[in-house]
C-alpha cells in the first residue's frame, strides 16, 4: 500500500512538473539608434509603455538638451528662457517629462515638460537648490532640495504644491517613487558617522523599511536600491560577505542576490511590473555585459543581440529596453 502511494504521488508531482510552462528564452533584440540633436553624442534615462524615451543629446552648438523620442522622432523639450542645459530623467504614462534645466543665471531648476510646455517646480529654499529623480503616472514628481537651513530634503511636487518627506544627511540619496507612492533611496542610518553608514531602505506611508543587505561587513555603503516597480519590487546592488557587488531584488521583506554571469560583481538598474530586471554583470574575465533576468535565470543579452559596451538604464513592460552604445542613446526592442 505505501508502495502504491509513492507511485501515486510520484506520478502526479511528474504530472504537475510536466504542466508547468517553462521559462521562455529572451527575444533576440534589435538596437535602434534614436539620433541626435545635430550633435554627436545622446543618451537614453527612460522610457514609457507606449515606446517613448527621454534623455539628453547634444545639439549642433554642443549644448546639452533635454529630448523626447517618439514614433521615430527626436523632439528638443528646450530649455527655460535664458538657459543653455536641460536633461530628462524620466517620463510616466501619460508622457509627463521631468528632469533638470538651467535658467539665466545658470542656476540649475527642477522642471517638468507637459505637452511641451516647462515648468518650473519649486524648492524649499534657494533657488537652484532643487533637483528631480522621477516621476510616477499619478503625477508625483520626486526629487531633493536644500531648505532654508541649506539642508537637503526628499520632496515630492504634485498639482503645484510641493511636500517635504524630511531631511537627510551624509551621502544620503533619492532615486525613484512607484503608482502607490512608495519611495526608494538610501539614508545614514548612524548620524554623523564618516565615512557614511548608508542602508538602503523604502519609505511607504511616511514609515522608512531597511531593506537589508547581502551580508558585508566592511563597506559603508551596503546596498543602495536603483529602480521599484508598481508591485513594489525594488532592486539595486549589494555588497556581499565576500566584499563583492552583487545585483539584488528585494521583494516583501526579502533582499534575494542575483548572482553574476561569472564574474565577481553585478548591478541591476531597472525592473519592470513583469519582474523583468536589467543591468550588468561581469563575466568570468571581469568583462562588464548588460544582462536580463528573469524567473531565476540571468542571461548574458550579448547572446541576444546586444554588445558588452551597451549601458542599459530602463525596461517596460513590452520588455523593451533603453541605454546608450557608443555615446548614442538606443531602444532594444
């Protein structure tokens, strides 16, 4: 009888690994060169659902600007009056645009590009002091800015208004904000500590999560999260008890090591809604290459149409990606 029921089970576990769907391979990807703005150099930061991507590209004076590229258009987004440098950072679903500019002073703003038009968003303090980090499709732009105090302050601007999420201090930074409003950076935990004691960390709802680490004992700067998705998945790079950088993903209270593609160090940049996540990793000869991972398995994009000097900084959830191949900003699709 316990015979019988060892093949029973036996062959239904075999029957439950035989229905589940295996992991496709990735496509084969194709780069597209999305331009200039007659100048030699651009560089892709993000992109939409919808294909469209924003970044900065030289124009034919070799200033710096802001663009949008979309349905195989580069658009110059300009400058605020008087300003010879803007760069795009981000863009939402709604093609919302945020990023920096100067203005005439040379003092660089936080603006936003809606429908063309720029806007200005504000600081807490000086004029100058406010900078931008992304935007999410509700229209939380999330950025840094000095206060009076000339103390830098996470800050969100939404409908005009801007809110102070508190001070930070140290090598403390701001780096993405998804649809629920869930914030991701990292802040020095020991005040006055130096060098910096930074942690990774998410803040939802006002309450900061320490998102923990990989193990190392000796780096002062452990983890620092890069890219969360709706879904509150956020990834980034840790330091391992081996003292080596590893890519990471952080889901529900769980940081989970990537690995590498053989070599001693990765990093990931972005994650999409789909758990698709994009950065780069070193092979065996510590030769850096832009990597994909998903459903437990990294793959080298070099297998699939990519170059080792590509720069990934985005993925959508077409599985699109964006970066930058030879100081030229590329869509991988």
């Amino acid at each position: 009888m316990r015979l019988l029921i060892r093949v029973l089970f036996a062959a239904a576990l075999l029957t439950v690994v035989a229905a589940a769907p295996a992991q496709a391979a990735p496509r084969h990807y194709t780069a597209v060169d999305l331009g200039t703005l007659g100048g030699e150099t651009s560089a892709a930061f993000a992109m939409n659902d919808a294909g469209q991507v924003v970044g900065i590209s030289r124009t034919a004076s070799g200033a710096g600007h802001a663009f949008l590229w979309s349905k195989g258009r580069m658009t110059d987004l300009g400058t605020l009056p008087g300003g010879g440098y803007s760069v795009a950072v981000d863009i939402n679903e709604r093609g919302l645009v945020v990023g920096n500019a100067s203005d005439a002073t040379g003092a660089q703003r936080a603006v936003a590009w809606d429908r063309g038009r720029i806007i200005v968003l504000g600081s807490l303090g000086e004029p100058g002091s406010a900078q931008v980090a992304a935007v999410n499709d509700r229209g939380q732009i999330l950025g840094d800015s000095s206060g009076p105090d000339n103390i830098g302050h996470r800050v969100i601007w939404h409908r005009g208004a801007i809110t102070d999420l508190g001070t930070y201090e140290g090598l403390s930074t701001t780096r993405d904000i998804n649809n629920r409003g869930d914030v991701v950076g990292t802040y020095q935990a020991t005040p006055g500590a130096y060098p910096c004691d930074c942690r990774a960390a998410i803040w939802r709802n006002g309450v900061r999560t320490d998102l923990g680490d990989l193990g190392s004992t000796g780096a002062w700067l452990k983890a620092y999260p890069m890219d969360i998705s709706n879904r509150g998945v956020v990834v980034g790079a840790s330091v391992t008890a081996q003292e080596e950088e590893h890519a990471f993903l952080w889901r529900d209270g769980v940081m989970r090591d990537l690995g590498t593609l053989g070599g001693p160090g990765s990093r990931a940049v972005a994650v999409n809604d789909r758990g698709a996540v994009v950065g780069f990793s070193q092979i065996a000869d510590q030769v850096a290459r832009p990597f994909l991972w998903r459903g437990g398995v990294m793959t080298d994009l070099t297998t699939r149409g990519l170059t080792a000097g590509d720069d990934l900084s985005d993925i959508n959830d077409r599985g699109q990606m964006v970066g930058t191949r030879d100081s030229r900003a590329k869509l991988y699709r």
